[in-house]
C-alpha cells in the first residue's frame, strides 16, 4: 500500500514541485506506482539544491519502505534498504560491528539519493559513497525489479552508480563495508597564509582533512580526524555552536554591508575543541541554518589557487557572501559521471545565508571555477548545459544510451535532466 501527500519542497525551500508525494510501505506498491505513472521522480531527504526531484507529476518516497540490512557472510558488504537515512544506516552497521570507510558531514540524506548524486566526505585515499556501491535492485520504468552490479547488467551498474536517478528507482543496495572503527576530531584556528602553504601535507598526514574560511578573514577552521582508541560517543552532536553565527547571519541580512566587519570579529573568537567517539557519530554535524550551496570538484593541483582567486574576487567588490567556503579532498574515481573520473579532487563548496541573494555570487564564482578545470557536484548549483555536459565527461553519450535502453519513453526524465540527458 502507499500514502500520498500533495506538493514537495527540498531541504533549503528554493525547489519546490506541486506533484502528488506517494510513500510505498512495499515493494509492490512501489512497482505499481511506477508502472502506471508517466512520469515520476524519487526523492530521499531533499538535500539536492538543483531541481533533480522537482516534478507537477508523481514523486515518490522510499522513507516508508519496509526492508532489513544484510551483512554478507564475508562482513565485506551489506545490503540496505536504499531509502534508509545515512544516519540510520550507519547507526544498524554499528550494531553489527561495522562502518561505512567515510561520510559527509551530514548525515539525513537518503542512501539512494546521496550515491545518486556523488556525495562524498574528505580524505585523500578516500572516494565519495558512489564508489562504495556493488550492486542496485532497481524498479525499472516497466514496474519490474531486475539487479544490476558489474557482472550482472554491467553497463545499466556502470551508469546506475552515479544515476542522478536515471534509470530506475533503487528499493537495495549493496554497499562496501568495513571494521567499526572510533575517531578523534580535532579544531584549531590557522592562518590563510599558513594553510596554503602546507594543505597539501596535512593531508597527506590525516586521514580525514578541511577547513572553512570566511571570504573576508585572514584564519581559516582547520578540522582533522583521526582513527583512535575506542570510547564512548560524544555529548555534542556538532563541531561547531552556531548560535553565535546565526545572529551574525540575520545581521548581515539586513545589513549586507556589515559582513566583512562580521567576520573579521567572528574569526576574533578562539576555534579550539576535540570531539571523540564512534565514526558514525564524529562524521556528521548538526547543521541547523539553511543555505544555498554551489561545489565545485577541482583538480586537487588547482584547488588552492582557485579558492585564493575567487576570495580575492570577493574581497575586491566587498561581495557579501555570508558563509565560509570548505574545502575537501577526494580521491579518483572510475565513475562515468563522477566528477572524480579525472582524477583526485579538491572540493570547494560555497554557501549563502538562504535569507540573501545567492543567484550573482554563485555565478561569478562558477566562471573561476570553471576557468581552473572545475566540475560541479550534479546536486549543488551549476549551470551547465548540455554541450558543457559532453566537453566535460567523455562518457556521456554512453551514458544517455544506458539511459534510453532502461527508460525509452523518458519516464524518469524531469524538464532539468531532459535539457541534459534525453
């Protein structure tokens, strides 16, 4: 059976969809939602800030799914049920043992959506959850349920891997695991000047690495985690307070001319703090203040010199962009469209204050990053097109005829990805 609710929003209120939201609490409720509808989108826990989910059609909910978590006998992989959250899957894996090897640094998107769309967290050896995938149970656009992995329907696991949900929607996953493990996180205050010199042997030296820099400070916030000894979870859910950023942030909504001054005075105040716990718990933050969000994924020998060229951008026309950029590492990939097919990459997300104007900012930004060899994360603001599609993924053309072979009247398609990829 299924219930069903009218219109949808995603996580920041800048997408929004008039289509009914239907939640299967089945399998084959899910599989006869699909098979009659003509068009439908699924969506997780509304995280994407482009409009892959917007529908005036069907979009459908796997948050009430029924489903167990399967380890397999050689506790390499599990199978999970794809709508779980992050934050439930993470916690179940724990019960028996295990972990995912990395996280980003939230934890509510759905497991289906966060592969779907490269999510990754930081570490130079590490890849984003895309590369933890082994197989996907998939209802088609016929309404049927059929299995891909790299043996069985390679190319539909090939493309389905990094899916933007393309070509069907995944109710099982079958992921990568691995040992349990606890981690320490670390939070110091460091020079700009300092951090572009040794960034690169920092995270050399950490298992995890980034930092945020506010566009008109002169420090940035380092954060490191590492593996340590076993201990009990922390008593924070956060690495940061954000009260305190908050008001700054209402301040400089009203005010937009303040917020240079707002964060030379924040940056003023001491970073300092170690959080240890199980790795599931130190991973993610609580992250309470709603934002627009453009990343961009950079050749890793790119990324400093672009974040320095687009804060000296900022600073040059007292821009008030209101958030820190961050900065990550990510390793390469072999993904069709992961923006880390190329090689590893530094990722540098930026952010506005949802109560301020973004659209300008993101724009000029996005030029800088893509004169320094950038592609965007395909669930963050971008505006590519689709010849910037083909100049910048060399796979795309097979990937579009996976896409036709799996759905050949264009079922999963929305106005957003069919300007793409139909």
């Amino acid at each position: 059976m299924a219930t069903a609710e009218a219109g949808w929003s995603n996580w920041s209120g800048s997408v929004r969809a008039p289509a009914t939201v239907a939640r299967p609490t089945d399998e084959a409720a899910l599989c006869a939602l699909v098979r009659e509808a003509a068009k439908v989108r699924a969506v997780g826990a509304g995280h994407s800030f482009m409009p892959l989910c917007q529908s005036d059609e069907l979009i459908v909910s796997l948050d009430a799914m029924a489903g167990d978590l399967s380890i397999a006998p050689d506790r390499q992989t599990a199978r999970i049920p794809a709508g779980w959250s992050i934050k439930r899957l993470t916690e179940a894996l724990w019960q028996h043992g295990l972990a995912l090897a990395n996280q980003g640094d939230v934890n509510p998107q759905a497991l289906a959506g966060a592969m779907a769309t490269g999510t990754h967290g930081t570490g130079v050896d590490l890849g984003s959850l895309s590369t933890f995938a082994r197989g996907f149970r998939l209802i088609g656009a016929d309404g049927a349920a059929r299995w891909c992995d790299a043996q069985e329907n390679p190319d539909l696991f090939a493309a389905q891997r990094l899916s933007l949900g393309l070509f069907g929607i995944a109710t099982e996953i079958e992921v990568a695991v691995v040992p349990a493990f606890h981690l320490v996180e670390r939070i110091e205050k460091r020079r700009w000047d300092e951090i572009r010199e040794s960034y690169d042997e920092l995270a050399e030296q950490h298992r995890h690495i980034e930092f945020w820099i506010f566009p008109h400070a002169e420090h940035v916030i380092l954060k490191t985690l590492t593996p340590c000894d076993p201990c009990d979870p922390p008593r924070s859910t956060s690495d940061v307070d954000e009260n305190a950023f908050r008001r700054a942030l209402d301040i400089a909504a009203f005010a937009p001319f303040l917020t240079p001054l707002l964060q030379r005075a924040m940056m003023k105040t001491r970073f300092d703090g170690e959080r240890r716990g199980p790795a599931h718990s130190i991973f993610p933050s609580d992250r309470t203040i709603r934002f627009e969000e453009m990343e961009y994924e950079l050749p890793r020998a790119a990324g400093l010199a672009a974040l320095d060229a687009v804060i000296g951008w900022i600073r040059a026309g007292r821009l008030p962009v209101s958030f820190p950029f961050e900065y990550r590492t990510v390793a390469a990939d072999d993904i069709w469209m992961s923006p880390m097919n190329a090689g590893p990459v530094a990722a540098i997300s930026m952010h506005q204050y949802a109560k301020m104007p973004w659209a300008d900012h993101f724009a000029g930004a996005e030029a800088i990053f893509r004169a320094h060899g950038g592609r965007p994360h395909w669930a963050k603001r971008h505006t590519l097109t689709r010849a910037d599609v083909d100049a910048l993924y060399p796979m795309a053309e097979r990937y579009r005829a996976v896409r036709r072979a799996a759905d050949p009247h264009g079922k999963f398609l929305n106005p957003h990805l069919e300007a793409l990829f139909s």
